[in-house]
C-alpha cells in the first residue's frame, strides 16, 4: 500500500502498529521515530522496523505514511515540527483517544499538498511500551475515523482500507461525535478505575479479590497518556463524571433505606446491560 511508513513514537500502539504493518507487508519499508534510543534498539530487534532514528524530521524524508503514536499534547508538538518537512501527497495519520481537539489543530496549519485523517484504533492494554507490542493486536477490534469537511475523500478511503487491512473493522464519524462517545465507553471507566484505586487503603490491597483486579486493571495505564486524553476531552468527560454521580447517588439512596426490592431491581438492570457487551 506504501513505499515508505514512518511511525513517530514506538510504545505499545506504534510497536504494535510496526509489527502487522510488516506482517501483511503494507510498506516497503517502516521507519522508526522515538526518543529513546533503548525503544528504538528494542523496535529494531523484534522487527517492528526497519530503521531508526531519533530525529523526526530525518525520519519522515519520503515517507507515504506517516503515523503519529504518541500523547495527545506531544502529537500537536511533533506535527509543527515536521509539518514542512512533509512529502507532497503523503498521509498523516494520528491515533489519539480524543479527535477534536487534535483535528482543529492539525488541520489548521496543514500544508495542501498533504492529507490528514484522524484514527482511534480501539485496541490497547494497561501494559505501556514496545516489549508489550504485538503484532495482532488490532485483529477483531473497532478503528474509528474521522471525518471532517477538510478531509480528503481519496486519503480517508486508503487509510479505512489500511485499518481493515490490519484486521480492524472501520466506522467513519465527525470528531465531535466520536468524542461524545469515546468519553462515555472509555474515558469515564477509566475515571472511575483510577478514582476508585485512589479511594482505598494501600495496605489492603493484598487481601484485594478479582473482583478489584477486574474493575480496576485500566487504572495502570500510562498517566502522561491518560493526562492529556483527560485534558483534551475534558467537557464531555465531565458530564459524564455527572451522569455516574447520579446514578451512584441512586445506589447510595437505595442502600441508606435498605431498599431490597430496588437494590435488586439496580443490579438485575446492570446485568442485563452488561451481557449485550461482547466479551
């Protein structure tokens, strides 16, 4: 599909991303952007890429594809720097957890004579870096894509084949809307996993249950990335965090009068909406 695909930073997505970029030999050649130069010896010696370098402007020279895989805030610092350095008809891809705020600001300073479609594959782990990367790690899973009326037909066609390509089935939404659910299918869990571990006693933990481990397994994740989604998503996220204060006021209530018959009308409707969830 390309001659050249550069991924600017090599943590578990961009690892990943290399990995099945070069197991269904979508690219001549992947190139390697971090600044690490242990992620980029580690990126070459599982074969995620084919060549390194710590300078993202040496990085991108002729690339078709080029993939931006780090923090939300650092995306928009990475695309100033690189953005006229850009091959002439070449794509850019990014594969931030929120789309609005990073699409307003690529798509304002984009040159012409390049594409720019935002991406979120759906796929991931609390786990962080390349030594977690896997090559089939997108297989089965959603990538959404955005589209704006800025975004290029041709381009947005190439890259939902891209995605498919991987394995990923595709769904093609306006940044907006995407982040309105986003913030309710992910954002908000991980706000009650990371609030919920912070609620507890440290030296409990030990006699902690699976029940804990289950609930609470996303709040191990990366904090920069988790940061700046939180940042960048904050007034959907926020009404979101209201909604669930509610419906735990609704649990509180029930619980304060011992409302047997409701509390089990609460839980029997919980159930039932979390078996419509595919495991």
């Amino acid at each position: 599909m390309f001659k050249r695909i550069t991924i600017i930073g090599l943590g578990l997505i961009g690892g990943s991303l290399g990995l099945s970029i070069k197991r269904h030999r979508f690219a001549r050649e992947v190139v390697g952007v971090s600044r690490r130069r242990k992620t980029l010896t580690r990126a070459l010696k599982i074969g995620a890429v084919d060549r390194v370098t710590l300078n993202s402007t040496e990085g991108i020279k002729d690339a078709d594809l080029i993939i931006l895989a780090t923090p939300i805030l650092k995306i928009i610092d990475i695309f100033k720097r690189i953005k006229e350095n850009l091959k002439e008809g070449c794509i850019v891809i990014d594969v931030g957890s929120t789309k609005n705020f990073v699409s307003r600001k690529i798509e304002k300073e984009i040159p012409e004579c390049v594409s720019y479609v935002g991406c979120h594959p759906m796929a991931g782990s609390e786990k962080k870096g390349i030594d977690f990367a896997r090559s089939d790690l997108f297989k089965g899973n959603y990538c959404i894509l955005t589209r704006t009326r800025d975004t290029q037909r041709e381009a947005l066609l190439k890259i939902r084949k891209f995605w498919e390509g991987l394995g990923m089935k595709v769904v093609i939404i306006s940044p907006e809307k995407h982040d309105r659910i986003i913030s309710s299918l992910s954002h908000l869990p991980h706000a009650v996993s990371v609030a919920l571990i912070n609620s507890l006693n440290n030296l409990e933990l030990k006699l902690s249950s699976g029940g804990l481990r289950d609930t609470t397994r996303i709040a191990a994740s990366d904090p920069e990335l988790w940061r700046d989604i939180f940042l960048t998503n904050r007034k959907n996220i926020l009404r979101e965090i209201g909604n669930f204060e509610k419906s735990l006021k609704i649990l509180k209530n029930l619980l304060k009068k011992s409302d047997k018959a409701g509390l089990f009308k609460f839980f029997h409707r919980a159930k039932v909406i979390r078996e419509t969830i595919s495991v």
